[in-house]
C-alpha cells in the first residue's frame, strides 16, 4: 500500500508526532510518499526505515498511490484539492492544526486510522466541489475549490456593489465587503463565521452568503447545486479580490465571472464511527452548557 503525504510543515515540537506516524506505516507495511518540500523540513530529524518516495506536484500523483493523509488543518487540506484533481485518490485528514472539520482525525487515533486504511475499513465521503468561469485565465489549471469561492474588496477602500444573477435571472444587488458562494463542506467555514447557515454535506446547495452587507435586511440564500451564480461588479477601485479556498488573485472590475458545480467531486476518508452531527457537537460544542 502505497500513501502520500502531505504537509505545509510542522513544529519542532511536532517531530515526535511524525516519528509515531512513521511507526504505525512501517508496522503496517505502507509505503510513503513525502511531499517534497514537507520531507525536506523533517528527514533529517527523523529517523526513516524502510521503502519511500517523493513527489512535487499533481503531475506525480498516478493511480499507485491509495489514497493521501494530510497533517494539518483544514486549510491544509484544502491544498490537497489542488494535488488529487480529478483522480478519485481519497484524502484523509489527520489534524495537527486547531478547530479541523476537515481534518478531524485526531494525532491520539493515529493506530486506529492505518487499521481502517489497511483493511478498507472506512467511509468514503464524496464532496462537492465548485468551479469558477472567468472571461479571463484564473487559477491557472486548478479553478475550483472545495469550501468556498468569494468577491472581496481590497484593503481598505470602500464597499463594493455585486450585482448577482441565477441562471441569468437578476437575484440582488449585494452592497457589501463582499460575497462568499460556499459548497456545504464550506458552510461551516468563511461562511458559517458571516452568519450563513450550516447545512449537510450531501445536500446538493450552495450558500450565498454576504460579507458586512450595507443593507441589514440581506440575509444569507441556500440555492440548488444545479444554479449558475454570475455576478457584474462595481466599485471606487479598479480592482478586486477573487478567491477559492485559501487561493487568492487580484481581478478587474470588468471581469465576468461565474461559478457553478464541478464536474468531478474529492473523496474524504471518514472512520464508520465519526460523522458529520459528531463533528457539529464536538468542534462546535452544541449542547454544552457550562452550568452543568
């Protein structure tokens, strides 16, 4: 078995962590797959036995690889979207950041991960992605997300008018900071801190929701998957900002943009015992009341 592995970085503190992951591949007989740049940070503070490879980029990631662990956060993770593509290779998420509603694999349940993973005992988790069209090139070969794409003003300059269409129908005109179009796994991200509802992964929607509106009676909008959101932007500035997840380029006012639902989706691994309403529970402390 063969598992690629992915990291922005990790701590110093962090080594002994690495060193028990190692431990359980090896004791499990998996074959790992650095990321480069990751493995650079660590090999020589860690001991490694046995077989390894590296890889550099979406390019290196064949159908030999079963499936890719991320250590991090969520925001970790979500670079993993732009390393899987298309290929269906499933991403599990170890969390060696903080909140993880992604990543929500504890360090402490490292053995009964490579269990599953081993045995095939496991859920995959297929979500949706968004795909974002432009009338000019954005985000390179890789333009979608899986949270959230988002219209932001720069800096401080002053708010921004969005005129925002449904399938060509005229909906609003957001004058705002700005507009997050979220997927359902990125309900309970940027969205979620905006006010915007959380809703199911499998619930086939997106969540428009705006940033600091002006109008106070504008109010967040769950709409089917199956929508074409296009917006027509105005402002002070000559610019904006566009993002998908934790991507971010510099954009024209004049600029056409559209969003819609991606062809192809990522799979998440989930263990059979964790899910969505526990995830809600523990990260969100639903139900907890101090006083008892």
């Amino acid at each position: 078995m063969r598992i690629a592995i992915y990291s922005r970085g990790i701590e110093n503190n962090q080594m002994q962590d690495m060193e028990l992951l190692l431990a359980e591949m090896e004791k499990h007989g998996v074959e790992p797959v650095f990321f480069q740049d990751f493995f650079n940070q660590f090999y020589s503070a860690v001991n490694i036995k046995g077989k390894y490879s590296t890889f550099n980029s979406s390019a290196d990631m064949d159908l030999s690889i079963d499936c890719l662990i991320s250590l991090g956060g969520d925001g970790t993770l979500l670079d993993t979207v732009t390393l899987v593509k298309d290929t269906g290779i499933p991403v599990l998420g170890i969390n060696y950041g903080r909140l993880g509603f992604l990543a929500n694999i504890g360090k402490e349940e490292l053995h009964t991960a490579f269990e599953a993973l081993v045995n095939r005992k496991y859920v995959l988790d297929k979500r949706a992605l968004l795909h974002l069209d432009a009338d000019v090139p954005l985000f390179g070969d890789t333009p979608y997300a899986l949270n959230e794409f988002s219209i932001h003003k720069k800096d401080s300059s002053p708010m921004i008018k969005i005129h925002t269409y449904l399938n060509g129908e005229f909906l609003n005109t957001y004058w705002a900071d700005g507009l997050i179009v979220a997927t359902p796994t990125g309900s309970t991200g940027y969205s979620l801190s905006c006010n915007g509802p959380v809703v199911f992964p499998d619930s086939a929607s997106f969540v428009i929701t705006p940033v600091s509106p002006h109008n106070l009676n504008i109010r967040p909008i769950i709409v089917p998957d199956n929508t074409i959101v296009s917006f027509e932007l105005e402002g002070r500035t000559d610019g904006f900002l566009c993002t998908l997840d934790s991507r971010r380029e510099l954009v024209p006012k004049e600029i056409q943009i559209a969003v819609k639902k991606e062809q192809f989706g990522i799979n998440l691994i989930r263990l059979n015992e964790n899910n969505f309403l526990q995830t809600l529970r523990n990260k969100l402390s639903w139900g907890l009341d101090k006083r008892n």
